[in-house]
C-alpha cells in the first residue's frame, strides 16, 4: 500500500490559515493596522470600499521595507519580530507569528508599495491567491501602503457568510476604535466610501476617547491609577450614572495590547457594585503594563487571549484601584473650607464711609381691600388660565366649598366599599361602570374584579405587548404616524451606532421617524412617532440602538422584531407610574385586544388570576 500523507502546497495551507486569521474584512484591518504600528508609523491611514469587501487600504509613514523583505513578507512564517523560542516571553510588538501577510495574499488581490527612508526607489509587489504576478521598483512614499482588493474572491462560500455593508462597517470600527485607543500619539484616519469617518490628531488618551466617543464623554470620565511591583494600571472609568445597558464600550489593554478576559472584566464590575444595576455596563478603557516574562499571548492566532502567572492578584489590583478611584473622583462631592476660593475669600468688604443705606418708597394711599381691577393680565393667574368661562378676577373659585364637598363623597365612598384598601392598594378613582372596578396597586399592578374573582395585571409589561404588536404591524405597513418637531434636533453618535442607524433607518421611518443624514456621525430628528412624543430625541435614539444591540446578544430575532421590542421597552409606561382610571381602562382594553395578551416581551405571563374558590381556601383554613 502507498503513502497517503503529504505536504499540503503552501497556497492550500495559507488559505487554511487564512481561516483562522482572517475571519471578516475587520480581520485584515487589524492585521494591517498594526503592522503599520510595528513600523514605527506616526501616520496611519485606513480606506475601505463597500465596508472593505471590495478596498482595504492601509498606508502608513513607517520604516518601509527594502526588496528583499518586501517579497519575505508574504512567506509564511516570516517575520522580523522574533528569532528564537525565548522571544514569545520578551514580545512588546503587536504582531510576531508571520502568517497575517500570507493568509491576507491567500485570499485576496494584494498591491503593495513600500520604501524605506535611506532608498531612493520603492517597491511594488502585486500578489494574487498567494502567487507573485509583478515585482518591480518605482516610485513611492516613504513608509508602506497595501491595497487588499477583492476579499475572499476564491473562496465564495467565505465571502458568502459575510454580513450587510453595515454589519461589516461596525466591526471594522471596532477594530479601528481599539487601536486608535491603544496610540493615542499617532494620527489615524478612517474613510469609508469617499467619506471621513475619523479625523484622530494626535493626543493625550483623555482627548483621544472624546475624539473617538464624542464631547459628552469628556464629563463622564474618572481617571484610574495604581503602580505595583506586578503591575502598572493606568486609564478611566465612566462614572455609574453613565452607564449602557449593553456591553461594548469595555476596553481592557494589556502591554498596548487589545484583550478580552471576562475574569479581568469582572473585577472592574466588582469595583462598581452596589452603583449600577445588574443589567447596566460601566465603560472603561484600562490599560495594564506588565513584564512580558510573566504572560502568555501565543495563544489564539487573534491574540486577544492572554494568560498570566498571577491572576488572582491582578484582579485584586484592578478592583482596588478601580473602587478607590470611583470613591475619590465621583461618589461624593468634597466640601473644602480652607480652600482659597472659599466664599469669605470671594467677598470683599468695603470701608465703613462707603456704605449707603437703602431706601424703601411706598403709597400711602394703597388700599389692599380696594375692589378695583387689578392691572395684572387674566392669563398669569394660574386659576383663570383653564377655568372654562370663569370671568372673575379672583383666584379662589366661587365653588371651593362644593368642591369640597364632592372630594370628601368620593373618599368615603371608597372606604364604604374597600375599607382595607386603604392600606395595602394605591387607591384610586372606582369605575362608574358595574361591570369593572379598578385599583392600582403600588403603582405596579392594575387589579381588576372578574366574575370568577380578580385578575391581577402588571402595567409594564401590558403596555410593552402593546407598542410591540403595534410597532410590529406598523413595520410591516410602513404606517407609522409622525409627530414633528417645533425644532429639528442634531443628535451625535459614535461611528459604530451611527453605522448600525444607518442600517436600520428604513426601518426606523417605517415607525414613524423623520430623520436624515447630517454629517459624520450626526443626524438630525424632524420628528418621531407620535406614540413618543414626550421623550427627547437623543435619549430616545441611544436607548432604542442600546435595545437593538442587547437583543441581538441575547435573542436570535430577525431585524424588524428586533427593532419592535426595543422601541416598545422603551416607549412603555414604566413600573412606579400612578395611572388614571381612564388610563387603566384604555390599557385593559388594548391589551386584551393584542393576538398574545398573555406573553410579555420577556417569555412570562401578564396576567395573573384569582379565583374566588382559592380565596376561600386561603381564609378558610
């Protein structure tokens, strides 16, 4: 029998690796992005086309690289970054396996244009599926600029997975956000499609997260700070009142490297408890400087993973600090009596000889029992402004004693048919009606009398089935009704969420929006449903994205229902709301119409029901 094993060709195997790797558009930017950093580069500039399906460009003002390395690169396994076993536990560079090149040159058009300072002529190299199709010299700026054209073009079922333009965009914003975090000193920019998505000078790291996050930021931020014999931990925190109720804005570097590690990740939220809800995420960007000898990054080809020698006290360090910080900078305002500015130190008094007295003028002939009209207009007196005709100038209504009379019939009546109501049930107006009588209780529950007994019903989640089947119904007849604004409002998003606005904005207008492109990042609010006119665009905007993006985590629902969920949890009325009788009838009424009264947004039941026989049970015993 022959041998079976063999060799896989190199392009076979950087295709394979390729799979690792480069797993999305996103995953070339990284790689490329800090290649550029590695370089030594003050200046990075990243193109993308068609969300990088069609463009990744990557230039840079680096060291360049001379003939020989400029074809070495695309090798597998090549790279300048280590020599021996021993440098994987020495390694402050970003990149050092030597298979981002040749997986990028596997599955893709790759033209590369690179020069070093100390050479008169660059190189250009244009490689496709990893084979060489030119190589020669030319003329080329200083640094390094690769084009990566046609992703995933010969292998189509990769390319097939890939998401919307949108989806894509997001995350190649992502990547650029963590890096353009982890070098605040260097200058980056991001154009998509012809557009400046990101203009980043460079900058302190305060200043760069305002640039990249937006100028309300500026006064969310606690700075954080410790130095250890184990670790160095520098950066900020967002303060409590700020925070998401998604994840996404949690930053944690290591050595100016990008990591996820949900055990550090816990810690900062150890540092914030009791401060935040249980479904609310602080936003942080930490930065830890350790010795490499005592980490691990060779672990997963993304080298987003780390492992450390000392784990348990890393996390004591960062909770610590983190506590201590929040404490100092955020929690409780100081009052400083000896300070300079002190309010005895702000008033100056003046000599005794410039002192005047004050004067005081008066009529001696003013008659407060005078019954001529006064001069004061009808409409600043706050019982003539809805008094329905009531012509006098008096601000005490001819019937307060009839009023009083009606409120004391009511009350008693309320106590004459539910003596006890008074201290378990927030009592409320009884229904004229016979046929339904309604309490709120707490101001969280509506309690309704039923033949069989009484039903109980949880006013939140009633309200959410509600807007949820109605926004679902207007999605699907583009019916929404718009309420517009007596002031168009802008509204400023990160780059990330403006790019997931931009792909629900169809969507959005089916609702009832009336929103439009203004810039980068910012659009500006015409009008929104007229179910939601008394809530503020921007909030309404943040909160309704922040939906979107948890329910994306955590349910698999399509676009649409997604979207009706997260409008409906926010539009609705919210537990602790007191509500009329006509507004608890109105709500009873609707709910009871929906397909699923039955079934909140969240899998558990609305109602609950009481019947007389366990009534009985329960009292007879």
């Amino acid at each position: 029998m022959s041998d079976i094993i063999q060799l896989l060709p190199d392009a076979i195997a950087n295709q394979i690796a390729a799979g690792e790797v480069v797993q999305r558009p996103a995953s070339a930017v990284k790689e490329l992005v800090e290649n550029a950093i590695d370089a030594g580069a003050g200046k990075i500039q990243l193109i993308v086309k068609d969300a990088g399906k069609s463009l990744i460009q990557v230039i840079d003002d680096g060291c360049g690289m001379s003939l020989t390395d400029a074809r070495m690169c695309f090798e597998r396994h090549a790279t300048s970054k280590i020599r021996k076993a021993e440098d994987l536990f020495a390694i402050r560079t970003m990149g050092f396996r030597g298979e981002a090149m040749a997986s990028i040159a596997a599955i893709a058009q790759v033209e590369m244009k690179t020069r070093r300072h100390e050479d008169e002529l660059g190189t250009c190299i244009f490689i496709e599926g990893s084979e060489v199709v030119s190589q020669e010299a030319c003329a080329a700026d200083t640094g390094t600029s690769i084009s990566v054209k046609n992703l995933f073009y010969n292998t189509p079922a990769r390319r097939n997975f890939l998401k919307s333009n949108p989806v894509e965009m997001r995350h190649i914003i992502d990547e650029f956000q963590r890096v353009a975090l982890a070098n605040p000193q260097i200058f980056f920019t991001l154009h998509h499609d012809g557009q400046e998505v990101y203009h980043l000078p460079g900058a302190t790291l305060k200043q760069r997260i305002v640039h990249l996050f937006g100028n309300n930021y500026n006064q969310r931020l606690v700075p954080v700070e410790e130095n250890t014999t184990i670790i160095n931990l520098r950066g900020f925190v967002g303060k409590p009142e700020f925070a998401r109720k998604t994840r996404g804005e949690q930053f944690f570097f290591v050595n100016n490297r990008f990591i996820r590690d949900a055990y550090l990740n816990h810690a900062v939220l150890t540092a914030f408890e009791e401060l935040l809800p249980d479904d609310s995420f602080p936003f942080y960007v930490l930065f830890i400087d350790i010795d490499p000898s005592k980490i691990d990054i060779n672990v997963h080809p993304t080298k987003t993973e780390i492992k450390y020698q000392d784990e348990k006290a890393i996390y004591a360090i960062i909770r610590s600090a983190v506590k201590r910080s929040l404490g100092r900078y955020n929690i409780t305002p100081s009052l400083d009596f000896d300070q300079e500015n002190s309010i005895e130190h702000l008033i100056t008094p003046k000599p005794f000889e410039e002192i005047i007295a004050p004067t005081i003028s008066f009529n001696p002939d003013f008659n407060p029992f005078a019954s001529e009209k006064t001069s004061t207009p009808r409409e600043q007196h706050p019982f003539l402004r809805d008094s329905g005709g009531y012509k006098s100038s008096s601000p005490i209504p001819k019937n307060w004693d009839t009023l009083y009379e009606i409120s004391k019939k009511e009350t008693n009546l309320q106590h004459e048919l539910h003596p006890e109501e008074s201290i378990a049930v927030n009592e409320q107006e009884v229904s004229k009606s016979t046929e339904r009588q309604l309490f709120q209780i707490h101001n969280r529950f509506i309690l309704s009398q039923i033949k069989s007994g009484f039903m109980l019903i949880g006013q939140q989640a009633a309200h959410e089935r509600v807007l949820y089947e109605r926004f679902l119904q207007q999605l699907q007849n583009h019916s929404g009704v718009s309420q517009q604004s007596l002031f168009p409002q802008s509204v400023t998003l990160n780059g990330s969420d403006f790019e997931l606005l931009r792909e629900l904005l169809p969507d959005i207008r089916a609702l009832g929006f009336d929103i439009r492109e203004f810039g980068k990042n910012t659009v500006v609010v015409e009008g929104i449903p007229a179910e939601l006119n008394n809530v503020g665009e921007h909030e309404l905007l943040e909160h309704l994205l922040e939906g979107f993006k948890n329910n994306m985590a955590i349910l698999k629902v399509d676009k649409r229902d997604n979207l009706a969920r997260s409008l409906a949890r926010n539009a609705a009325i919210k537990t602790g709301t007191k509500l009329s009788l006509e507004e608890m009838n109105q709500l009873i009424d609707q709910l009871f119409a929906c397909e699923t009264p039955n079934q909140a947004l969240n899998g558990k039941p609305v109602i609950s029901t009481f019947t007389m026989a366990e009534l009985l049970e329960r009292f007879e015993k």
